[in-house]
C-alpha cells in the first residue's frame, strides 16, 4: 500500500511540533485518493500533490530560513483547505505571484536547488506513478539533509 510513503514524508518535513498545518486526514490523504471514486480522483489526486510540495518548500524554508517559500507554503496550505479542484485553482491563481517570486532573486544551496527540482517534478506530475516516484525522491532527500547546519557558513569562515 503506497499510503505510507506520503505519511513518512510529511512526518520527516513537519514532524510533531507543526500540527498547524497538518490534519489526521492530510497523514491519510493518500489512502484517500486510492479509495476515491472516480469522480473524486483529480481533487484528492490533488490534495496528494499540495502535500508533497508543501513538504518540500517546508524542508526549503527550514534549510535556508527563506520567507518566499513560507509565503508559497502557506499559499499551498489555504488551497489544501479547498473542497474542489476549481477551489484549489482559484487560491493559486490568486497567488501566482507568490510562486513567480520564489524563484526570483534566490540564491541555494545544492540542497535547495534539488528541493526547487522535485517541487517542480511534483507539480509536473500527473499519474500515480510519477507522484510516487516524487515522494519517494521527496523523502530520501528530506530524511539526507543537515537542518542543523549555519545557513551561511562563508560568515562563519571570515
């Protein structure tokens, strides 16, 4: 059953100490996307994807203290609370230059740049094999990285 992958994967991103942003259902939202009736296959397909990629901008935004992503992070949050795909478009939508910001201007690490890379993978994915394969990535990657390390170790250098 792949519901447990996504479960491991928003546990390594938020951990305990962020129940702001996750609900019981969100650690299920994968085994409620399998269970869906056709019908409601695109919007719980897409609650799966705004999980994956509010992980990664999560580990983003803890990697590098870097407000942009906590603003798109928090753009992907009110669209999870939506009840339609059309709901979920229209928050994005309305934040679209969230999104464009993120990427301008930013300066990362290798680290942040392969988070950026399966941030976009994960909104390029449309089949249940490509998001698989994205949380998986999304995972080993998250469970690799240093969240303890100085941001800026050139400082530290001098």
């Amino acid at each position: 059953m792949p519901a447990r992958p996504l479960q491991q994967l928003l546990q390594l991103a938020f951990g305990p100490e962020n129940p702001q942003y996750l609900t019981d259902a969100d650690y299920t939202a994968y085994a409620a996307f399998e269970r869906a009736r056709p019908a409601e296959q695109a919007f719980r397909f897409e609650r799966v994807r705004l999980l994956v990629a509010m992980s990664l901008l999560k580990a983003l935004s803890d990697l590098g203290d870097h407000d942009d992503s906590r603003q798109v992070l928090n753009v992907l949050h009110r669209a999870l609370q939506a009840r339609s795909t059309d709901e979920i478009d229209a928050v994005i939508t309305k934040e679209a230059h969230r999104f464009e910001k993120l990427y301008t201007n930013l300066y990362v690490n290798d680290e942040g740049e392969q988070l950026l890379q399966l941030f976009e993978q994960t909104l390029d994915a449309d089949t249940e094999s490509g998001m698989m394969q994205t949380i998986e990535q999304a995972t080993d990657l998250i469970a690799d990285l240093d969240f303890s390390a100085p941001a800026d170790d050139e400082d530290d250098e001098a």
